[in-house]
C-alpha cells in the first residue's frame, strides 16, 4: 500500500504515491480508515472484503450499502486498504 | 537607500540601459523598459523597497516592457511584456504598463517558482507569525490584506502564499496590492498612510490601483515567517462579524486544490499544506466591515499564539 | 579537436562543462549562473543539471541558494513529467490488447528502465512502436479507449500517414500529455532508413512492465537519428545530452563500440552516428572507446 496519511482533527488526508491524488476523508471516513488499517495484515496488504465488511458492521456499525459507503470502499479498494 | 530615495531620471536611465533590478524577497527582477510613465508608477509604487545599488548580475526574472512598434501602436501607443523570448498576454495600452508589468510577474513567478508551493494567497505576519488568507477573486481578500498593513501587520505577499516545503515557513513575494473598484476609495478611508497609484479604468479586472508596501513591510523582504493561521475571508455588504472554525480536512481541501502548483508537486505538496493545517487553526470569516475583521483576526491570533505557547510548555523541547 | 566546437552562445561557457562535471560548479560565481540557468531552462535541462548537481553534496552545498532553488525547481517539474508519463503509460496498458507487443521509445522508455540519464529529464510526450502490421490493431484499440487525433484537417492525417513514421498524435480528452504511435524509428522522407527487420528482432522486454524496449545499440542509433531531426539548437544539446547518457549507460568495451559502428551500417546511418559522436565529443567530452586509428578520424 503506497500511500502518505495525515491525520487533522477529526478529518485526514490520503495522498497515493501511485497516483499522485490526494483524497479527504470526512471524521467517519477517518474511523473507519483507522480502524481497517490497525486489522492489516502484517506484511502491509490488502485487509479482505469479507473481513472488512464484517468489521464495518460489527465493531463499527456501520451501514455498509449506503451510497456513501459504497464510494468509501470503493475509493480504499482502490488505494489497496482493502482488496 | 529606498528606490524612492533614487532621482526618477537615475531610474529611467537603469531601465532603459536594462540595469533596473528590483528585489521582491522570493523573486528578484531584471527591468528592461524605455516607458517613462512605468518607471514613474514604479518609483511610487515600489518607493520603500530596497535601492539595489550593487549589480550582482543575477535575476531570476529578466522582464522588458516595451512599447508596441507596429502600425496601430502610432495610433493606440501599446506596451507590450516579455520575459526570457515569451509574451504571455496580449500588449495593453501604453499607460497600463504598471498592470501589465505586475500580472506578467504574476505569470512569470507562478510558471517557474516550483520549489514553493504556491498558495493561492494574502500572507500577512504579526512578530514573524503568519497569517494565510486564502480566497477566490471578490471575497475582499485584497482589500482585507491592505487594510491589515495599514494597521500594523507585516505584509509578505497579496497574491501568492509562497511556502517553503524545507522549512516549512512563508517567503515575502512582495509587490503592490492591486485593489479593484470600491475597494480604491474604501483603502483611502481607511488610512491616510496608503499610498496609492494611479487608477487604471477598464483593465480585464476591472478599475484597478495599487497600494504601495510600506516600510515595516520591505524591511522584511527577506525575512521568512511561521504559519499560524488560515482564514478565509468573505466580505459582503452590511454583513454582521461571523467567524467559524473550519474543520481540518476542509481547510486542507480549500487551501491545496486553490494552489498554483500543488497538482505538480506530488508528496512534497501533500505534506507540507498538511504541515499547515495541522499547525493552524482554520475559520471561515464573513465581514461586512475592516475594522472588527482585523481586531477578530488579532485575537484568533492571540488564541492560536497562547494555544502553540501551551503546547510548547506541555512538551518541553 | 578542443575549441573547434564550442556551443556559439556564450552563456554555453558554463553549461557545457557543467554537463561534463558538476564538481565545476563549485568555482562558479552568482553572476555565472545568470545565463546558465536561462539557457538550461530554455534547453529543457534545468532538472537534469538540478539532479546531477544535487547528487554531488559538497558541490551541491556550495552553490548559491536563489540558484539551488532555480534547480529544485527544475527537479520538481521533471519529477511532475515522469509521473504524468507513468500514469498515462497505465491508461494506455488498460486500452492496449495484451498480446500487442508495445515498445516504448525515448524518455517514456528511460523512464521504465530507470537509466540514470532519466534523472530529471523532462519528457514532453510518451512515444510507442508497433509493428507496420499491428498498427492499425493499436489505433483501434487507442481510440476504442477514447484517444482522440490531435490534428484537425484530413490533408494533415494524410500527410502524416503517407509521409511519416507516425500516426498524428492521440491525446486522451484531458489528459496532458500526447502519445505518438510509431511503426518505425525513422520518417519515410528521410534519407536514412533504418532496418526496421534488424529493430523489432532486437527488442528487449523491460522487467516489471507490459511494455518493451529497444536493444541497448538501436537505443543509441534511434538517439542519434533523432538528434538529426530537430534544427533548433537546444534541442540538439538535450539530444546530446540524451546521446551521452545512453553511450556511457550502455558501452563499456572496445567491442561494444565495434557493435555499434557495425549496427549503424545495418541501420544505414553510419554518417549520422559520426556526425553525432563527433558534437558528443566536443560538446560533452564524451571519450571514445573507439580503436586508436578511428578514434584520431573522429577527433579530427
């Protein structure tokens, strides 16, 4: 995973070394970008789709079929948090 | 010695001979130009900065305002800018060389400096503790910025925030304030210390003038100051004071995606406007009238100043 | 040879030897860099210069500040390119078919071999060489993907289709950066023709990539044609520049250069590469490892 987080307040930032794009995470997005990167494997990859959703709604829940989410998961599988 | 301190006609001849430079802190210029009015614009305008007696033979822009030489320049006389074989804009009426002059450094300055970021932004500093106003054209960030000169500020830049990523700090870009329209006649009452340049009506921004930099400000031409708080101003009519903190993320987004240059410059933009933001408080500010926009801003000041101070003390070292 | 070639600008007084060696830097005034730093922005080698200056760090600590910011400047606008050359280089790889063999031709294949003289170079556009035969297979798959023709009149398509090596540049709606689709190294107008049989048998996969890259010699040969192509004087340093890096990057022996003079016969364009080692020579110093009695012919 190449990517540069900041955290700011409540909020954070992404910036993907791949490609140069930076994403801005609202305080939600934030708690759940934490909280999928502290469950990563160890060797950095991916967390996987099924682990992923669980921790969403179990630990989280959060609704995972809102359009808002949709795009959040769509936007970390992207930046390779999540496969 | 101040440029002002300087006989106009010992001017001109610089000029003319293309030995005029002019050191704007991030920036230092050579001028080429045969325009008389433009180096009497010039000698108002820039009358505090720095007289560069010594010629070190070194620019980082050559810049020349010429007058138009074709046919239709004996009957519209033109004056046209170059830098280094370009000519970014279209010639302009000879006694707007001043304009023209100061948005061909815009031009020059924002196409070449990417060892900054560059912030679309007033930078103004208190004790070497800067203050980021970043807006769109028409939020009165201009206007805003003169006003805080005028009333003790050090300004370092109108139009480009021009951050360091090494260090982290501002750098003067210092030059005339251009105020458009209502703005002129509100900055002469304001103060009866502005000095200002004459009125060019009908420019593509409009009526525009400029406010000269005052001496507190060219004495620190070369004097870097800290980030310590983002604004963004929005003036509207007869609108009462309201300030809001923005959230980080926010403030973040406004300030970067605004930036001349933050698509170029990768990670080391990411990380130094994250550098900012983590450091500075952020707020909205909606004023409808100068003055209790500046005492607010002071304040935030005091407050971010006392917060930073509380934290050094936490963490001592 | 020394003097006979100088650059006829002044201000090639320093760039010159400053290309040769950084360490030349250090017994430069501030008034030096004045014109120095002018031309190498107007060459497009401000990063380069910036790059190679800066990985020499007590050189690097001695040049004036203004100027060390001149050139982390040009550092960061070449980083930008090669960035938008790799993105674009992924676009094109989801657009192209799989089993095209796509080769990439100068900067974007620096770039992805990762050669030193690809530090701080400036590419301008990403270059690709298909097979004649594949040609029409490449541009379908482009424009499938959305690439447009950048060239406006039909009489303009023409020309370019009958008379030069390339399609008109395809350019993907927003993006910055042009692609030129190549089936040969040289225009068809040109008095040289390399030998496009002896190019696509040499060609060499780049590790980690879908893309291909020319063999090291008909790197060095396309180099050196192209320099011939370009009449403005900067672009001949850049070219130069380009020549210098590849030579040094891919010849180490007496036998090497003997491959590439043979190569360029194959490729008819022996007076190119002479004519090109000749300003390499003069201009950067370059030392022939050529055998004694030719060397004396180039040098003289």
């Amino acid at each position: 995973m190449d990517i540069s987080y900041r955290r700011l307040g409540d909020g954070a930032v992404i910036f993907s070394h791949r490609t140069w794009k930076t994403h801005i995470l609202t305080p939600a997005a934030t708690l759940i970008f934490e909280a999928l990167d502290e469950v990563r494997p160890a060797d950095g990859g991916p967390v996987p789709r099924a682990a992923a959703l669980a921790l969403l709604r179990q630990d989280l829940d959060v609704e995972t079929d809102t359009p808002s989410t949709q795009q959040l998961l769509r936007m970390l599988r992207r930046l390779g948090v999540i496969a | 010695m101040r440029l002002r301190e300087q006989p106009l006609h010992a001017l001109s001849r610089q000029a003319n001979r293309g030995r005029l430079y002019l050191d704007q802190g991030a920036a230092r210029l050579r001028i080429r130009s045969s325009i008389k009015g433009f180096i009497r614009n010039l000698h108002l305008l820039y009358g505090a900065f720095p007289y560069l007696q010594a010629d070190t033979g070194f620019a980082d822009h050559h810049v020349e305002l010429r007058r138009g030489r074709r046919l239709r320049a004996l009957i519209r006389p033109q004056s046209r800018f170059r830098t280094d074989g370009q000519e970014p804009f279209e010639p302009f009426p000879l006694h707007g060389a001043l304009p023209l002059f100061e948005w061909g450094i815009n031009w020059s300055f924002a196409q070449r400096a990417n060892q900054y970021i560059l912030l679309h932004s007033g930078v103004l500093a208190r004790a070497d503790r800067a203050v980021i106003m970043a807006a769109p054209p028409g939020s009165g960030k201009s206007t805003l910025a003169a006003a805080m000169m005028l009333s003790g500020f050090r300004l370092l830049s109108d139009e480009f925030g021009v951050l360091d990523p090494n260090s982290g700090q501002l750098l003067p870009m210092l030059k005339p304030v251009a105020l458009k329209n209502q703005s002129v006649d509100v900055i002469r009452a304001f103060s009866d210390q502005a000095v200002i340049g004459p009125l060019f009506v009908g420019t593509r921004k409009g009526d525009v003038a400029h406010l000269a930099p005052n001496e507190t400000s060219t004495d620190g031409l070369h004097r870097p100051a800290r980030p310590a708080l983002v604004i963004f101003p929005a003036f509207e009519a007869g609108a009462a004071l309201d300030c809001r903190r923005l959230p980080g993320e926010d403030a973040f987004a406004h300030l970067a995606f605004n930036s001349f240059n933050y698509h170029l410059l990768g990670p080391t933009g990411f990380h130094a406007v994250a550098d900012v933001i983590a450091a500075c408080p952020a707020y909205r500010l909606r004023f409808g009238q100068l003055e209790s926009a500046i005492e607010q801003i002071r304040a935030l000041l005091d407050e971010a100043d006392g917060n930073a101070q509380g934290a050094a003390q936490r963490h001592p070292g | 040879m020394r003097g006979t070639a100088a650059l006829p600008l002044p201000a090639g007084r320093h760039l010159l030897p400053l290309l040769r060696d950084p360490a030349y830097a250090r017994g430069m005034r501030l008034a030096d860099w004045d014109e120095t730093l002018r031309l190498a922005r107007h060459a497009r080698l401000l990063g380069q210069l910036g790059y190679r200056l800066q990985a020499d760090q007590p050189t690097w600590d001695q040049i004036p500040e203004r100027v060390q910011g001149h050139l982390q400047a040009g550092i960061n606008d070449a980083a930008y390119h090669a960035q938008l050359v790799r993105m674009e280089l992924r676009d094109l790889e989801q657009a192209l078919p799989s089993d095209l063999s796509v080769t990439l031709l100068k900067g974007a294949a620096y770039l992805l071999q990762d050669l030193p003289l690809a530090r701080g170079r400036t590419p301008n556009d990403v270059d690709l060489l298909v097979r004649r035969a594949d040609l029409d297979t490449a541009e379908q798959a482009l424009k499938c993907a959305g690439w447009r023709m950048a060239v406006q009149s039909a009489y303009d398509e023409r020309y370019y289709r009958e008379w030069s090596h390339e399609l008109p540049p395809l350019r993907y709606p927003g993006h910055p950066l042009e692609v030129d689709l190549h089936h040969s190294i040289t225009p068809v107008t040109s008095r040289t023709r390399a030998d496009d049989a002896l190019l696509f048998a040499d060609l060499r996969p780049i590790p980690n990539s879908r893309y291909r890259a020319l063999g090291p010699l008909d790197q060095i040969i396309h180099a050196v044609i192209h320099l011939f192509q370009d009449s403005e004087l900067t672009n001949e340093l850049r070219g130069l520049v380009d020549l210098d890096g590849l030579l040094r990057q891919f010849l180490h022996s007496e036998q090497d250069w003997h491959a590439l003079t043979e190569r360029a016969r194959g490729h008819h364009a022996s007076r190119l590469l002479w004519y090109a080692l000749h300003y390499c020579c003069a201009w950067l110093r370059i030392r022939l490892g050529l055998p004694p009695q030719r060397s004396a012919t180039v040098a003289r």
